[in-house]
C-alpha cells in the first residue's frame, strides 16, 4: 500500500507521527505521506516537525516517509505563494484539498490548485472536465478518497480522469487508526469507484511506486 495523504495529532488527526508510521507500517505499507493541513498561519510549525520526523525515521524501518502539507481552506489566490513557500521550505509532497462535497471548500480550488502544481488534489469533489485535462497536462494527480464523505464522488473522479488521461491515487486521508487501510482494500475502493482491476494495478498502483521514487528524490 503506498497512501500520499495522512494526519497526524500536528493538525487534526489523533495519532503522532511516529504512531502513524508505526500502524501504516505494520499492516504492510509501503511508503506514507504525511501531510498536515496547513495554511499560513501554521505551516511554519507544522513542516519543520514533519520534516524532523520524517528525517529521524527514515532509512531505518520497512517503509518510506515522505514529508509534506495538504494546504487546506485557503484562499485560490494563495496556492502558488503557498507552494512554493512549502517547497523552498522541505515539503517533498504539496497536496491541496479539493472542492469535496464534505466541506464548504470555495470556488476555484481545483483549478488553481492545479494551475499552482501541488502534487495531488485531494478529494476533488465534481472536478470540471477542463480542470481535469489541466490537471493531465501539469502532472497532477485526482485522488480516489477512501475516506467518508470526501468519497462520494469517487466515481465521478474516475470517469473524468480517464476520459482526459489524467493520473489518478487511491489515498486514505488517514486521521485515525482505523482509517488505513491494506492495499486489497484500497483495490476494492478503486473498483467501487468503476476502474478495472488491470487499470487500478497497471495505473494507479504502478505509478504510485513511480511517485514516490520521485517524490524522495527532492529530499536529496
């Protein structure tokens, strides 16, 4: 299992990070994100403890850390200043939280999130057919959300990525214990969502080991 979106008890999640690790790492995971929400107020807390973490523990157990931010409820306007921001300061990964049908997200999230290069757009709710081809264009990759609410629109995520070729991810947006989940679980998540067996392994699960390789380049 390779999951690019969790939480820690850094923003609302329950678990501290060496915890979280610990869990995804035991039930066979195979490399982990951990990305906080963040926005301006807070990312200068939140980073450099995800980075010290991820620094201590890496290299030393069965699975890869990778050190991001999910940023989270901001301004549009504010992505690209934000992004770049997360990397110049030790963010490997830059998730941005998408228009879900879960949360009163603003308008043009999606887009500009994109239009900014965060890596994945989280739970991107009703994506526009436009966003989604933008999105295939820059590289960045639609999550398929095994978490509840943020789920609702899996299907709709699948189709419109697969009719413009965009990169799709299977994430668990993890906050509790019980949120991770086994990679056969995450197979069944990408199924219910309409993708083919072949096309979740081929696609999504191939590619992601392919990410995550590049994502710790940037740690180098």
């Amino acid at each position: 299992m390779i999951d690019l979106h969790t939480h820690s008890l850094l923003s609302d999640g329950v678990l501290l990070p060496a915890e979280l690790i610990r869990r995804a790492e035991s039930i066979g995971y195979k490399a982990i994100g951990i990305t906080d929400h963040a926005d301006s107020s807070n990312i200068d807390f939140v980073l450099p403890r995800i980075l010290k973490i991820c620094k201590k523990l890496s290299g030393k157990l069965d699975i890869k850390i990778i050190p991001g931010v999910e940023l989270t409820h901001i301004l549009p306007e504010e992505f690209l200043e934000l992004v770049k921001y997360a990397r110049n300061n030790g963010a490997c990964l830059v998730v941005g939280h998408g228009q879900t049908l879960a949360e009163p997200v603003r308008p043009k999230t999606n887009r500009l999130a994109i239009e900014a290069g965060v890596d994945i757009l989280a739970h991107p709710g009703l994506i526009e057919i436009e966003d989604a081809k933008l999105a295939a264009q820059k590289g960045v990759c639609l999550e398929i959300s095994a978490r509840n609410g943020h789920c609702l629109t899996n299907g709709h995520v699948a189709k419109t990525a697969l009719e413009v070729n965009a990169t799709l991810v299977i994430n668990t947006d993890t906050h509790m214990p019980e949120n991770l989940i086994t990679k056969e679980q995450a197979l069944l998540i990408g199924r219910a969502a309409g993708l083919e067996e072949d096309y979740i392994k081929e696609n999504i699960f191939r590619k992601s080991e392919k990410m995550v390789a590049r994502l710790l380049e940037r740690l180098k």
